[in-house]
C-alpha cells in the first residue's frame, strides 16, 4: 500500500506538471494524501480482550508509516525499499543473453543509477520456440534489454496454456543473469501447473499463491548438466552417468504417459531404443555444444490433459537445451569429409535465400553427419534427429492436422521447422541413410522450403529442440499395428 500512495503521489504531480513538489497546489495534494493513507491504515475492527492496547499500537504504526511517506514524497518519491537480492545485483554474463545483445555489459546500469519511479511491463505471449521461434527469441532478448535499466519489473505470462516446455528452458537458462527485476506479475492457472510439475518453479523464483494438485499434468521434470569440475559429488566419477539416469527416466515418463492414454507400455525393446535415442541426443549435447567436448544441456517434459472441441486430448510437449557453440559452428571441427559435404550442398544453394550455416544445420539433421571424427571414421554416429523424427511420427500419429506433430530447432541464426509432410527422413533403399531435404522431391539438388527452413535474425548461443505431438489411444495402436 505504501508504494501504491506513493505511486499515485508521482502520477498525480507529473499530471499537473509539478514533478518536484513545489508549488502550494501540490502541497496541498500531499496533504491530502497523507490524511487518506492513514485512514487507511487505521481502518479495521480490533475487537477481544486487548482491544485498548491493539487501537493504541495501531496509532502508533500509522503514525509512523505516514511520517515515512511524507518523507518519501518530501524527496520526490525517490525511497523505495529494495529486497537484499536487487542491492547485491551485479551484472552476471551469460552466453545466450550476451549473444542475443551484444551491448549487454555497456547497456547494464548500476542497480543504484536506475529509475525508482517506473515499473516496467514485459508480457509474453505466444511465447513458444515450436510454433513462434522468432518472436520468442526476441522476447527472451526484450527480458535482457529490461533487465539492464529497470530496477523493478514485472513479467506477464499472457498464453492460456503452456504450448511449449522448450521456450522456458531458455528462460530458466538465462533467469540467474536478469538481475533480479523481475517481480510479480500475471500467469495462467494451467501454465502454473506445468511450470510446478516440471520443478521449474524454484529456477524461475516463482511464487504462487497456493498450491493445487497437478492432476491434469503429467511431467518429466527438469534435468540439468554441467560440465566437469563443477559438480562437488566426491562419487562423480563412480556414479552412473547423468544422461544414462535421465534416459531411465524419460522411459518411464513415456511410459506412464502411454498407460493413462491408452493402456500400453513400452517393451523391453522399445525401452532399449528409447533410451539409447535420449542418450544419443544428450551425449551429442555434451559433445558439441562446447569445443572442448564438455558442454551443459537441459531437458524437460510434460504431457497435459485438455479440452478441445468438447474432446479430451493428451498433448506431450519436450524441449531439449545446449548452451554454447550452434549446429553450423561445430560443424566446422568435422571431418573433412563431413565439411566437404557441408560445404558442397551450402555452395549448391548459395542463392536460395538461406545462409550457410541454416543449410548446414539441416545438412546437420541427415543420417551420418556428424562433428565427431572419429564416428565418422567408424560409420556410426550422425542418426539422433532421425531418430526422434521417427519416434515423434509414431507416437503422434493422428489424422487431424491441428494435433499433428511439430518439430523445432533453433541454432545460431539457424530456424527449422519441421512439420508434415517434412517429417520423416526417407532411405533410397535398404541399408540406405535417412535424408529429409524438406522439399516435395526430397532432393539435396533442390532448395529447401523457405517456409520451413530460414534464417533468423538474432544469434542464439547453443540450440534449442522443441517437439510436441497429441497421444491418441486410436492412432497410436494403428501405428503400432502397421
């Protein structure tokens, strides 16, 4: 209540086009904003056996508070209390942030310079990597610009539903580097939910204001990594590997999601491949996010219950996280065959409007291309997009083009966005790899689809992976059938 007097105190001066206080007419509005506060304050019944005591405490608080408001309107407003996180807020690098503004360090005002007299307002909406790459991209860039020269801010969460796990990995990535500004702000009962069942809560500093069962949610809840030496664990070293936990439980996530949906399970088999796949894509992650082969990721999932067009749908949404060097700049290190390659099919398509290193990034999602040299020099390696493209079609196989399911990937300046009929990578014969050119012939000779594939226009540090797809108890047993 006292920075809402305060506030109203500001907006009224700066109406009258006194923003020091000076003039006899604002004297008389502080006055009478004084007078209105401590009503206010005095407002409420005290009744019980202290009641005397209570009436003279109350007094005396009132009393108290208002004489520090008129202090703080005497100043011009300029006192506002500061939670101990935003006095010790430095300027923190971050990899994402400081590719996506180049400037961030210049920009980054001292906690203490910054404007006291205006709270910032950044909603989100649409914010999702699968189905709004670029604009979500810019909003996370939009946080880091706030976060340079606001000293309070609050954060709205404008979409009805969480439509994307991928976009708040990003978010929670680079949350520690925001300085703080961000408090308060509105967000949806239904993104609540997943944001909670997924442990996001804690990474993003949410509170809510109660507790709800999370019955309608069903997650695989954040899982981080980070390179050597960082972790304190004196049995690092003996301990199964992160990624071969995280695969474990990603199985039995899907799982769980396959028995409510339509009474399945993965078999033993099923279990291997899937777990082989999650293993794949992390170890990948590790590998080639970072030069020196020891990168971080992050991975969540969820699957949600919702009602559309008067029908229960089971959505399942998965996002994957590498910060550090894109697709297209590990690829550089390849082997030299690889780079030929690479090199060869950008050459082709110099003029159709992607640049070198989106052409890469797609030559990227083919079977056999791979940063590895030494995968490459024993003809394994280079199948982990094919391979989730492929578990990605099964699982979401539906006849509903709205709940088909969709594929992002965003590196670098590099955006593909794979949806029917570029879905799967198809083999020119047996023993043949899997190719997806995104273009109706499914030719390397042919440009890919600019719709589908494209630049962006800021750099993000690392990759992020988005999929979502609808489990349909039907579909799903046609698919497996067939």
């Amino acid at each position: 209540m006292f920075a809402v007097f305060r506030r109203l105190f500001g907006h009224l001066t700066q109406q009258a086009g006194d923003p020091t206080g000076a003039t006899p007419a604002t004297s008389d509005l502080r006055r009478n904003i004084l007078r209105a506060y401590r009503r206010r304050l005095m407002t409420g019944a005290i009744t019980g056996k202290f009641q005397r005591e209570a009436k003279i405490a109350r007094r005396r608080y009132a009393r108290n508070k208002t004489q520090k408001l008129a202090k703080c309107l005497r100043q011009g407003g300029k006192a506002v209390r500061l939670s101990k996180s935003t006095l010790l807020g430095r300027f923190n690098p971050s990899p994402i942030l400081d590719r996506l503004l180049p400037n961030r360090e210049k920009q980054w005002i001292p906690i203490m310079r910054r404007d006291r007299d205006t709270i910032a307002e950044v909603e989100l909406k649409n914010f999702s990597i699968i189905e709004h790459p670029e604009g979500t991209v810019q909003a996370i860039k939009k946080l880091a610009e706030v976060s340079c020269v606001a000293l309070d801010a609050q954060l709205h969460f404008a979409d009805a539903y969480c439509t994307d796990i991928a976009a708040y990995l990003v978010l929670a990535e680079v949350w520690p580097a925001l300085s703080h500004v961000y408090r308060g702000g509105r967000i949806s009962v239904p993104t609540q939910k997943v944001i909670d069942a997924v442990r996001l809560r804690s990474a993003l500093s949410m509170r809510f204001p109660r507790e709800g069962e999370n019955s309608d949610v069903w997650a695989f809840p954040l899982h981080r990594r980070r390179p050597s030496k960082i972790s304190k664990s004196v049995e690092r070293n003996l301990a199964p590997q992160t990624r071969e936990k995280v695969a474990d439980g990603f199985c039995e996530a899907v799982d769980q999601w396959l028995g409510i949906t339509a009474d399945l399970e993965l078999t033993e088999e099923g279990r291997a491949k899937f777990a082989n796949l999650i293993g794949e894509l992390l170890d990948n992650a590790e590998r080639h996010s970072e030069l020196s082969k020891d990168g971080s990721w992050s991975i969540a999932a969820f699957m949600a219950r919702r009602q559309e067009d008067g029908q229960e749908v089971y959505r399942c949404y998965m996002g994957f996280l590498s910060e550090g060097t894109s697709i297209a700049e590990s690829l550089q290190t390849a082997a030299p065959t690889v780079r030929s390659e690479v090199d060869e099919y950008s050459k082709l398509h110099e003029r159709a409007g992607q640049s070198k290193d989106t052409l890469a990034t797609l030559m990227a999602l083919q079977d056999t291309i791979t940063r590895d040299a030494a995968a490459t020099a024993g003809s394994r390696g280079g199948i982990g997009f094919q391979d989730v493209l492929e578990f990605v079609t099964m699982f979401g196989a539906t006849e509903a083009e709205s709940r088909g399911p969709r594929f992002t990937i965003i590196s670098g300046r590099s955006c593909i966005q794979l949806r029917p009929p570029y879905m799967n990578g198809m083999k020119a014969g047996p023993g043949e790899p899997r190719l997806l050119w995104c273009n109706p012939s499914n030719s390397p000779a042919v440009p890919p689809d600019k719709d589908f594939v494209f630049d962006i226009e800021d750099h993000f540090a690392g990759t992020i992976v988005g999929l979502s797809f609808v489990l349909d108890s039907e579909n799903l047993r046609k698919s497996i059938n067939a």
